[in-house]
C-alpha cells in the first residue's frame, strides 16, 4: 500500500497541474481589436477576444501550444507558448492588416473601432487629434445598419449637412446639400482625387464618407473642385489579402429591387497581386411613381511590385436610367416672368411633395466611368513618392423635366410652368494629375512632416441645349393632366434651335504644406498653394493664392486636443468690370477653432467647433450692361458637433449637430429687373439648425447573440428659398428604425424610414420632395 501510494501521488499531482494562457491582439496601428478569433492548437479550443483586446484559455494541461488567427480579413503570426505554470502570457499579438480597412468576415455589431486617422485629409500621417482641422468619418458600419441604398441617406449621417437637392448641370445631375451655408456636394473625390464632377454616384463600393469641413483649397483646389463649405471624400474598398466574398439582396417599398456583390481574392500564391470586384443592380420606383434602372461595377487592383513599389488601380463604372425632375419656384426675384406678389410660407401653394407634377414617358440616361491609378514608391525610411492619375467620362442624354411653381397672390390656385430643357448631347470629362513626395523626419530634436506636391486639373464640357416649351397646370391637376408625352416632346424640339458649346479648362497647382512638432504635442502647420487657372474657350488666365495656417495641441496625448485654423477657398471668374479689366478670383477665408477628443480607444471620438468664414469679390452683373461689379460679401458663422461614442459593448452612438448663421453682409441683387440692397439677409437654403443621431445596439453574448436593433432621426430648422427672404420653408424632422441578426456566415435587416409618414421639402437651388415611409429588408449571405 505504501508504494502504490508513492507510485500513485506523483501522478495525481502531475494530472493537476494546469494553468492559463492569455494574450491580447493589436491592430498594426497598436489599437485593441475586438471579436478577433484565436485558436489554441494542437487542442484547437477558440477564444474571441475582448473589447480590450485581450483573450485566454482556461485549465490547460502543461505543455507546449501554438496559437493562431482564424478571423478572416486579418492575418498574423503565430504564437508559440510553453505552459509552465499557473498563469503564462503568450505577449501581444500584432495583426498585419490596419484598423482602417480591416474587413472581417466573422463580425459584431459592436463597432467601436471607428478609426477616425486619415492621410487623405492633410495627405499625411497625422492622427486625428493631431490634425488642426474638422473632417466627420461616416464609417462602413453606419451604412450596414441604417440599410443604406442611395447617397442621400448616407449624407444626412453628416453633422451641419442640410437640404439635400438634386441640381443639374451641365447635361448631368448630381445631388447638392448645404454644408456651413454654402452648397456642396455636386464634386466628390474618390480616394483623394478627382473621379468626375455634375454626376449621380452610388455607394456600392464606398468603405466610408470623409466629409472635410469648410474651405479647403489648399490641397484640393478651387473652382469644380472644392466648395467653401467642404470637401467630400469616398474612400472606397480595397485589396485584402484573403480569399472572401458576400451577395447582398434588398427588397422593399416602391419596388425596391437591389443586389450587390463583394469579392476579394489574391491572384498569386505569394499575395503580391489582389483583386477586389463590386457590383450593383438596382430597379426601383420612387414614392412619386417614377422608375429608375441602375447598374454599376467596380474592380480594384494592387500590385506589390517591390518591397518598395506598390501599384493601385481602380475604376468605376455607374449608370442610370430615370426622369429627372427639376422643381424650382418662382416667387420673388423670379425664375419666370410672370409677375408674383405671393409672400409667405412655402406650405401656402399647396403643392403635395408625393405627387411628382408629371408623368413622363421617358428618361434621361447618365453614365459616368472612371479610372484612377496610385503609385506609392519607398524613396526611404523619411520619404514616400506618391503618383495619382485619374480620368472620368460622363456621357448624357438628358431631358431636364423642369418645374416652375408660380402664385400670383394668397387666393389664387399654384400654377406649374413645365418645360424640357433638352441636351441630346452632353460630355463631361475631367483628368487629374498629382505628384506628392511626404516626408516624414527629424531636424534636430524637432520632427518635421512636409508635403510637396503639383497638381494638374482638366475639364472639358461639349454639350448641345434646347428648352421644350410644353404647358401650364394647375396644383390640382388630374392625372391625365400630369401627363408628358414624348412625342409631342419630340415635335415640338424639331423646331426649336439649339445651341452647342465646348468649354475647357486647365488647373495647374503647386503646394507645400509643412508640420513641425515644437513640442511632442504641440503642432504647428504651415501650408501654400499657388494655382494658375486657364480657360481655354475664354482665352483668359488668373493665378490665385490660397494659405493654410493650423494649430493643435494634444492636452492628453492621442486623445484630446485643442486647434485652430485659418483655411482658404477661391473661384476664379472670367467676367469683365466696366475699364474691361479682369475680375479677381473670389475668396473664402475661414478662421476655426475646437476640441477634438478620441478616448477609450476609440470608444469615443468627436470634435466641437466654432468657424467664421467671410467671402469677398462676389461678382454681380450691372443692370442692362455686360459688366460686373465686385463688393459683394457673405459671412458664414457657426458651431459644429460631431460624436462618435461606444459607451458600452454593443453599444454605438453616431451623432451631429450644426448650427450656421449664413448672411449677406455687403450685397446688391437684381429683384424684378432692379438692384435691391440685401444686407443682412440669410442665404436661401440655408437652416439655423440641422442635426441627426443614430443609436445602435447589438448584443454581444448570451443567447441573443448576434440579434440588434437601431433608431434615429433626422432633421432641420426653416430656411428661406429666395434671397429677398419672403418665402420660409418649413423643417423637419423624421425618424426611423432597424432590427437585425448578424451571424458569421449571413445578416438579415429590416428597416423603417419616416415612421411618422412626414411630408416634406427640401431646398437648395432646386425643390427635393422628401421620402414618405419605406420599409426595406436586406440578406446578406458571406462566403
């Protein structure tokens, strides 16, 4: 007995002898990632780390393991431990894809990793909170939730943004919104440069928004590109270096009919060669009754050269089938000639914003392609040569619905004048060429990140015009009376002379911006942009000048800071004074100052800020002359609130909040075919308040794991829509809501908009009805 107890005791004690294995995972920028996969082998137990980042494996045996990453999307080295005793630590486990564009398949709806670091912003590494200057992020996730399927309602995520409109141009149609009281939105950069311009856009391939506030021609230019009140910027999906892919159908209210595809994979064994396709098909019907037809594809190509050279393509290809319905208004100072004294609120004409006012038999067609190419050479450790190139075609054939609403005074009935501005022909291409060199290094003890760059910027417009006079109704029409008949559309444009056009125009630009850190977290930038601008169907040349002065300092470091900036914005005019000399460009000037926090490892991020911008040498045209005056002036003021929060696990808040007080401070207009003084007036189309917010909520264990649910809103104050200010339109506010199951391998959403069933306008330049309520359902299966 006493030596099978001695035989015995050594192996008891051997069997109890286990232990613990933790870890944490990082992303390669250093931040904790969560709901990452790991696996322990050779047991092949799973774990799935934390919302720190941290994992473990409890009662192990001693002995030696290996641990791994199974989530796809991300990739790393493996692990090996010894366990030896009661708790080991197998360190820190570094994934090889950034936070930015890490794409898992395996997911949750906790998404709290909303990086807000951006190199397209200043195009160069600096983080949020070091950046001295406001850009809000819509992240992937926020259009997953909200079941986005069109620009418009990605947009309205944007803090400040307000009265989404669909404008047209030349032979094009793109959708506008006020952004700081100046019109933005009709130019969209696709990963920083220029993809087109007076063009309808999808997001089918669209990663997240980067929506850059006020004027920012310093690096982005003037004219087409940027507007005073913001450039927006699609960042769109790129190469991974897995194998994975999704199909996404939805399906809903109006005949909503719309399918996407998703596919990555790498093209050799040694992954120095990946290939991402988007596609989308989208069929639908308007809550007015008016069809469109939509298709697009995007393939992405990168190419690891070298250690050194890293090779990006893209294109894109978008087109579109439907009326486009221009609603304009005309009230005081006009946009008929009729004579109106009708003064009041909008909501007065009795115009209903579910009835479209036509019905047409035709539509216009727009398609737009674009390809862009990137260049990234490793000059050195200090130095990065980055090359871009893009090239964007729109061809159209446009038949501008154009709507004009008319009373002549409180009692009578709203008149629509309807004609057809007709463009057979309309081409719009547009060529950008960029050559940045950023450097990143230290002078001394002080470290100095610099951008060198040149620009070119070509537009070249041909396109052939005629308006179709077709008919008058009243607001209560019938529905035979709405009718548009194309063949009279047709006879009646057989007699009429168009006129045809070509306009090109060359951008050439030279830029340098510098940061210099004083202190570890004090920063101070330093930018300059000389831009030479050549209209070649004018035959006339302007340089302009556009300064970038920034400040921040980190008060906590990499999470709260204080900034601000002087920023810059210009459009060049061709038009004469009356000695025949040239006017000067017209400037914006901002002066900008905030708090930007991004806390808790990105749990909570969010900036607060105060602007001012005054613009100068606004032309105007001297009444029965060819001439133009330029003292006119504008004045922009206001406060924007942008916060991203994540207060608990599966928990997320989007919320933003603008308030702008936008005035003519010196300016003189035509009213009724005479000068009015409008000092002190507010732009039309521009709310004092505009605001959104969307909560989220996913659980993130138990048995309701995967099973979330969203709700949210949207909305703004009155805005007048004319500069006299005699017409308010009315605000608003709509709300909608989601549930969802998210699983590894499928997702289904459900999602209700403008629950209450608002009615409602919308206003800049042109009159946007408002979306009655729309149910949609989604499935997404992965693979």
């Amino acid at each position: 007995m006493l030596l099978s107890g001695a035989l015995t005791g050594p192996v008891f004690a051997q069997a109890k002898r286990s232990g613990v294995i933790e870890g944490r995972v990082l992303s390669s920028d250093h931040q904790p990632e969560e709901n990452v996969i790991v696996v322990l082998s050779p047991s092949e137990r799973q774990a799935s780390t934390d919302d720190n980042g941290h994992f473990e494996f409890r009662n192990l045996p001693y002995g030696p393991y290996t641990i791994s990453v199974k989530s796809l999307g991300v990739t790393a080295e493996p692990v090996s431990v010894e366990l030896d005793a009661a708790k080991v630590s197998a360190g820190t486990i570094q994934l090889k894809e950034n936070a930015s564009t890490l794409d898992r398949v395996i997911v949750s709806s906790s998404y709290r990793h909303v990086n807000k670091n951006s190199t397209q912003v200043a195009r160069m590494p600096l983080t949020y909170t070091e950046n001295p200057q406001n850009y809000a992020v819509i992240p992937k996730e926020v259009l997953q939730n909200q079941l986005v399927t069109t620009t418009e309602q990605a947009l309205i995520n944007i803090p400040g943004a307000s009265n989404l409109s669909i404008v047209g141009g030349s032979g094009g149609s793109s959708l506008t919104f006020m952004s700081r009281g100046f019109a933005s939105g009709s130019v969209m950069y696709r990963n920083g440069v220029s993809a087109g311009y007076v063009a309808l856009t999808d997001l089918f391939n669209v990663e997240r928004i980067e929506a850059i506030k006020g004027p920012s021609a310093t690096l982005f230019g003037g004219n087409e590109a940027a507007s005073y009140g913001g450039v927006y910027n699609l960042i769109t999906k790129q190469p991974l270096e897995v194998r994975r892919g999704e199909v996404s159908f939805t399906t809903g209210s109006y005949e909503l009919a719309r399918a996407t595809v998703d596919y990555n994979t790498p093209l050799n064994e040694d992954k120095t060669a990946l290939l991402r396709f988007n596609g989308m098909y989208d069929n639908r019907n308007t809550f007015q009754q008016l069809a469109q037809n939509n298709v697009g594809f995007a393939p992405s190509l990168l190419i690891k050269a070298t250690d050194r050279l890293t090779l990006h393509f893209d294109a894109y290809y978008y087109k579109s089938v439907r009326p486009i319905v221009l609603f304009g208004f005309g009230a005081p100072p006009g946009g008929t000639t009729e004579a109106s004294t009708y003064a009041g609120n909008f909501k007065d004409l009795g115009l209903d914003p579910s009835n479209s006012y036509v019905n047409p038999d035709f539509n216009s067609k727009q398609q737009t392609w674009a390809v862009t190419g990137r260049a990234d050479y490793q000059l050195s450790d200090q130095w990065l040569s980055q090359t871009n190139f893009s090239v964007a075609r729109s061809n159209n054939e446009t038949h501008y619905i154009n709507l004009v609403a008319n009373k002549k005074s409180a009692t009578d009935t709203a008149i629509i004048t309807r004609n057809i501005l007709e463009m057979p022909f309309s081409q719009l291409y547009t060529q950008q060429f960029q050559q940045n060199f950023i450097g990143d290094f230290k002078i001394g003890s002080l470290r100095n990140r610099l951008l060198v760059g040149l620009d070119y910027f070509r537009t070249n417009v041909g396109q052939a015009r005629g308006t179709v006079v077709y008919d008058k109704i009243y607001a209560t029409a019938t529905e035979a009376e709405k009718l548009i008949k194309k063949a009279r559309v047709d006879s009646i444009g057989a007699n009429i002379a168009y006129s045809a056009s070509r306009s090109i125009a060359n951008s050439y630009g030279a830029y340098v911006s510098e940061v210099l850190n004083v202190t570890d977290r004090l920063l101070l930038m330093a930018s300059l942009r000389i831009n030479r601008f050549v209209d070649a169907s004018s035959d006339y040349m302007q340089t302009s000048y556009s300064p970038k002065l920034g400040l921040s300092y980190e008060i906590i470091k990499n999470t709260l800071s204080v900034y601000g900036n002087y920023n810059n914005g210009y459009r060049n005019n061709s038009s004469l004074d009356s000695l025949g000399n040239l006017l000067k460009p017209t400037y914006a000037n901002q002066l900008e100052g905030g708090v930007k926090f991004d806390a808790f490892h990105h749990r909570l991020t969010g900036t607060v800020s105060y602007y001012d911008i005054r613009v100068k040498n606004m032309p105007m045209q001297i009444p029965n002359t060819t001439y133009y005056a330029q003292d006119n002036k504008q004045r922009s003021r206001g406060v924007d609130v942008d916060v991203l929060a994540n207060p608990v696990p599966g928990l997320n808040i989007v919320m933003g909040y603008g308030y702008n007080n936008i005035r003519y401070t010196e300016f003189t207009a035509i009213v009724n075919k005479v000068p009015a003084v409008l000092d002190g007036n507010r732009v039309e189309g521009a709310p004092h308040h505009a605001g959104n917010i969307w909560a989220n909520y996913g659980f993130t264990s138990g048995s309701l794991k995967g099973f979330g649910f969203g709700v949210g809103g949207n909305g703004q104050s009155s805005s007048f829509t004319n500069n006299v200010n005699t017409i308010t339109l009315d605000g608003f506010a709509v709300f909608g809501a989601s549930i969802f199951y998210d699983a590894p391998k499928f997702r289904l959403t459900a999602k209700i908009d403008n629950i209450a069933n608002k009615k409602y306008y919308t206003y800049s330049s042109w009159l946007l009805p408002g979306p009655t309520r729309m149910l949609a359902f989604n499935a997404t299966y992965r693979f």
